[in-house]
C-alpha cells in the first residue's frame, strides 16, 4: 500500500454475514451513510455507482474482488467534483475478520498513483470516521446516528 | 471496542504528539517517527504498542516496511458516546422548549426539563 491513503479499523458486534450486508445493501447503506446506495450486481467486474437520493451518481467504478462475507474491493473514482476526479481511480478494500464476539472491519483506501497532498484522499478521509461510526451504531443499536441520516441539503 | 484502552492511551502527552504526527503525515515507519522526537525508539515503539492496541493506530506492511497509519474512529466513537448524546438532550429540549414558546400563550408551557434525559433517540428517519 501507498503512504497517500488511509487505514480505518473499527470493531462491532455483529456477524461478518450482517456487517457484509451492511455494507451492500441499499436498505442499509442509505441510514448511516447519508441516504446514499451502490447501484451493482456485486458480481467480480460488475459495474459499480455510488447514488445520492436526486438519482445523481458521486462515484463510479468497478468490482474488483469479493468474496462474501470477508472481502471486498473496489475501483472506484469520484463523479461530482473535477479536482477529485482529475485524480483518477482508487481502490477501496474492505476487510471483514471475526474477533470472538466482534467483527473487526478495516477499510484502505488508496489513490492508485501516488498524488501526494491528494484531494480525494482528504475528501474520503474526512466522510469515513463518521459513516464507520454511524454504522457500528446502526448494528449494535438499531439507530444510526443523527449526523448521517441525511444527505446534505444543496449538496 | 475497549474505551478504557482508549482513554489510556489518550492520557499520555508522548502518545498523543505522535498521533498529530500521523495526521500530518501519514503512514510513517517507526524510524520515520523517531526523527526528531526527544524519545528513545524503544520508547517510541512502546508508545506505538499502546496506541495500537487501542486502535488508534492501523499498521500495514508496504514490502519490508511496517507503516503506521492514524485511526481516527474510536475518537468519533468517543465523541458519540460522551458528547453527541448529552448533546442531544439539550438540543431536544431547547427545541421543545422553542416549540412551546412559539405556540399559543398558555399559563403552563408544558416543558419538562428531564423529559429528554437520558431517553433514547426517536426511531424513525
């Protein structure tokens, strides 16, 4: 891996099958993640999109590898914002790995060249603590958090 | 997720100079950490031990090299924890409250400050 990205690990009490579904399924994503969804077929190869409620697509790409419940990976690029895009593609891997009771998933999630200073990263970086947070919520609770519920308005 | 070790690991001012270094630059190696650092590597490494083990620090190998990566979420989960929820009470009363003042004068404004203590989040979106 690259020095110009970032590793997120967060811990939570559930099952790789539950968190796996978590991760991919609209019903899911769109509670702790801002009301966004993956439009895929979660097959090797297939085509993947990132939608926001307005039916725009922030993020694109493709499925890279995956193997349910224990890893997933994306290539993936921003849509919305050109300083970001001109960046080109990056790639996601999620990580998902029994600990006793708890699942530990990791998230990397790197440029595919090194852009040092990069927008995406910083960009990505600022929305993953949050979305993770949220998410942990959503499982052990059944709520997720206030803060991403929504997507932003005039976003 | 152990909050214990997290608060632990928080408490020590060495531990969170190394931290602000990993948000200022990523993915460092422990001889890249050291540089500068009025700490032995021992020290440094121990530190890192620490932080790692209340996740707060990610390591991953690139070829022989160990980096280290800053983890910032048991911080959001703290935050969560020990702000966000307090935090609500508040707001959800202060909205009550706004609410009632707006509303038809009325002798008794029907606030009950302890009405949103401690009670869980509305379900629903």
């Amino acid at each position: 891996m690259n020095k110009n990205g970032f590793v997120y690990t967060t811990y939570i009490r559930t099952t790789p099958e539950k968190l796996w579904d978590a991760l991919t399924k609209p019903e899911f994503t769109r509670q702790y993640w801002s009301e966004v969804w993956h439009e895929t077929t979660w097959e090797r190869g297939a085509e993947w999109k990132m939608m926001i409620p307005d039916g725009r697509t922030t993020d694109s790409g493709e499925v890279v590898e995956v193997e349910r419940p224990r890893r997933l990976v994306l290539r993936w690029r921003n849509e919305f914002r050109p300083e970001l895009k001109a960046e080109g593609y990056s790639r996601c891997v999620f990580e998902l790995e029994q600990q006793g009771d708890m699942v530990k998933l990791t998230i990397v999630h790197e440029l595919e060249q090194d852009v040092a200073k990069s927008k995406f990263i910083e960009a990505v970086s600022n929305g993953w603590p949050i979305i993770l947070s949220s998410l942990k919520s959503l499982l052990e609770t059944g709520e997720a958090l206030e803060a991403t519920r929504k997507w932003p308005k005039g976003k | 997720m152990n909050e214990d070790a997290v608060f632990r690991a928080l408490a020590d001012p060495s531990r969170r100079q190394l931290l602000d270094r990993l948000f200022r630059e990523n993915g460092q190696t422990l001889t890249e950490l050291c540089r500068g650092l009025d700490m032995t590597r021992q020290a440094v490494s121990k530190h890192l031990a620490l932080l790692e083990e209340a996740n707060l620090v990610v390591t991953r190998k690139r070829g022989r090299d160990k980096l280290h990566y800053l983890n910032p979420v048991p911080i959001h989960e703290i935050g969560e924890r020990w702000i966000g929820k307090y935090e609500r009470a508040h707001l959800g009363l202060l909205s009550e409250l706004k609410k009632n003042l707006e509303a038809k004068p009325r002798r008794n404004l029907g606030v009950n400050p302890t009405r949103n203590l401690g009670t869980k989040r509305s379900k629903g979106r």
